[in-house]
C-alpha cells in the first residue's frame, strides 16, 4: 500500500513522524500534543541524551607519527616506536607522547635527521629586476610571489640575489640541495654577467683573479675574464658565495658602478628556454648531476 504525504486514516499512526509536528487540527489517532511523553516515533517515550559538540580538528597540525610516515622514512606503527624509544624530537625536544601534534613548519628530527612531509621540490626561477629575494611578508613585491603557483611544497631561496639584480635563483625544500650550496668548499658555483660603468682595467682584473683583502678580509672569486665579443664594460665572474654582495663589494673597492648583474648560471643550469619572470621544475636528469657537483 503506498503511502501519501498528508493522507488521514484512523487507527494508530504509522511510527513515521511528519517533520512539522501538524498544524490546526491533527487527524484522528495524531498526537496532537508535543508536551506529551509518548510524543515520538511509535509513540515512544523520548530519551534525552547529552550530546557534545565534536571539535574541529586544527587543519595546521598533524599528529606527529603521520607527519613522519609522509615524509617516507617509515610506516606510522614504526614511527610510533621510535618515539616511544625517543629517536624522534621536534624543535629540538625529545618527544615521546603518543598522538603528539605538530605544526608543518614544526622541525621535526628522527635519529638525528630532519624528516620533511612534503614531496621534494625543485624551481629555478630567471628573476626579473624589482622583486627582492626574501619569504618575509610586507616586504614589497618578492621572489616568492613569482613561484607561488609552482609548487603546494614549501620552497625557499638558496642564496640572494639583490632587489636589482636579476637572473637564475634556485628554490628548494630540499635540505641536502640547500647545504650543498652553502658548503664554501664543495659549493655549487654560479655564473654571473656584470656591466660596470666604465672598461675595467686589466690590472683590476688581474687583481679580482688573485684576490685582494678589504678590511682584512680576503676577497677571492672562482674565476673573472672579459666576455668575448663585447666591450670590455662587461664581466664574467664566477663565485661559490650563495649571496652577490662579495661582487658589490670587489666594484666598490676599486671605484667601478655595477650598471647590470645578471645570474646566468648555477652549476650546470642555464637561462635556457626560461623567459624573464617564468620559472620551471628541474628535470631528474639536471636534478641528479646537480647532486653530483
């Protein structure tokens, strides 16, 4: 027998509830008073519960075991292990509670190591002038807002390029790229082009190839040499430094205006195929002999 919204029909209802309670006058075998005990499905007596509202979990924490299972170095069951065990410290502090949570810009460390949960990534990004390498916000238009659709992975500059300066800038999260670069004797050399305002003078370039102090401090570069075919206004140098300011400081000493400066390699990368201002992921191939430097 199929059942009718509103239908009337004598006898005891059905047990299915109307959602609106009724209006004026209920049908017969209704119950028509919503005070009543056995106002209810069935006509059964209601039974108040003591509901507690679920809290919303923080979308900006993780528990700590899934943090370490998602950075690969072993299944969630094992990290919970090795915590109780104590391997495993975030920010610098032995963890050992269970369902510990941690934020993902946390440092978290199993057996001494720094884990990661993201996937590796990897953008070389060609700078234009006027954007100034640095993640920290109110700081005008940055590197940052350049490579924001090239990766949900938190990437981060390696090295500087001046606010001016233009040219090849790497970005990475991974830890092991980033301590390659900033290792002064197995670093990553860059390539840069320098325009100065005036011819530099053959003895100045003999000085930059030997190296010089200023202020006690030595000055020396990988290589320096006049570019063939141009005038003698413009400059190749090549550094180990993940900062330009060395070369700032080598043109200032000896009384020379850098007009260009120009990144226009690290390592075995180049500008190839990379407009001003686009940026691109680097192949497996560029990504492992890069590891091999």
């Amino acid at each position: 027998m199929s059942r009718h919204q509103g239908s009337s029909g004598k006898g005891k209802p059905s047990g299915r509830g109307q959602q609106n309670g009724g209006g004026k006058g209920s049908e017969k075998g209704e119950i028509s008073n919503p005070k009543s005990k056995s106002f209810a499905r069935g006509n059964a007596p209601i039974k108040k519960t003591n509901v507690t509202p679920k809290k919303s979990s923080n979308p900006n924490e993780i528990r700590l075991n899934k943090y370490i299972a998602n950075s690969g170095a072993c299944s969630r069951r094992e990290a919970d292990v090795h915590i109780a065990t104590g391997l495993v410290s975030v920010n610098g502090k032995v963890v050992v509670e269970m369902g510990y949570k941690v934020k993902i810009g946390d440092e978290v460390r199993f057996d001494g190591a720094r884990v990661n949960p993201e996937p590796k990534a990897y953008v070389l990004l060609n700078k234009p002038k006027g954007f100034a390498t640095t993640t920290s916000e109110g700081k005008g238009r940055t590197v940052m807002d350049l490579v924001a659709n090239a990766t949900t992975s938190r990437i981060k500059p390696i090295g500087r390029l001046g606010r001016n300066s233009k040219g090849l800038l790497l970005f990475t999260n991974d830890d092991t790229i980033h301590d390659k670069f900033t290792n002064s004797k197995k670093g990553v050399t860059r390539l840069f082009q320098v325009e100065l305002d005036k011819n530099l003078k053959l003895e100045d370039l003999k000085k930059i190839q030997t190296g010089f102090k200023v202020e006690g401090k030595l000055v020396a570069v990988e290589e320096v040499s006049y570019i063939d075919g141009a005038s003698k206004k413009e400059i190749g140098l090549k550094i180990k430094n993940t900062g330009n300011s060395i070369i700032r400081t080598i043109f200032d000493y000896l009384k020379y205006e850098i007009i260009s400066l120009d990144c226009v390699a690290i390592g075995h990368l180049t500008k190839k195929d990379i407009p001003r201002g686009s940026w691109k992921h680097l192949s497996e191939q560029e990504l492992n002999t890069l590891k091999m430097l």
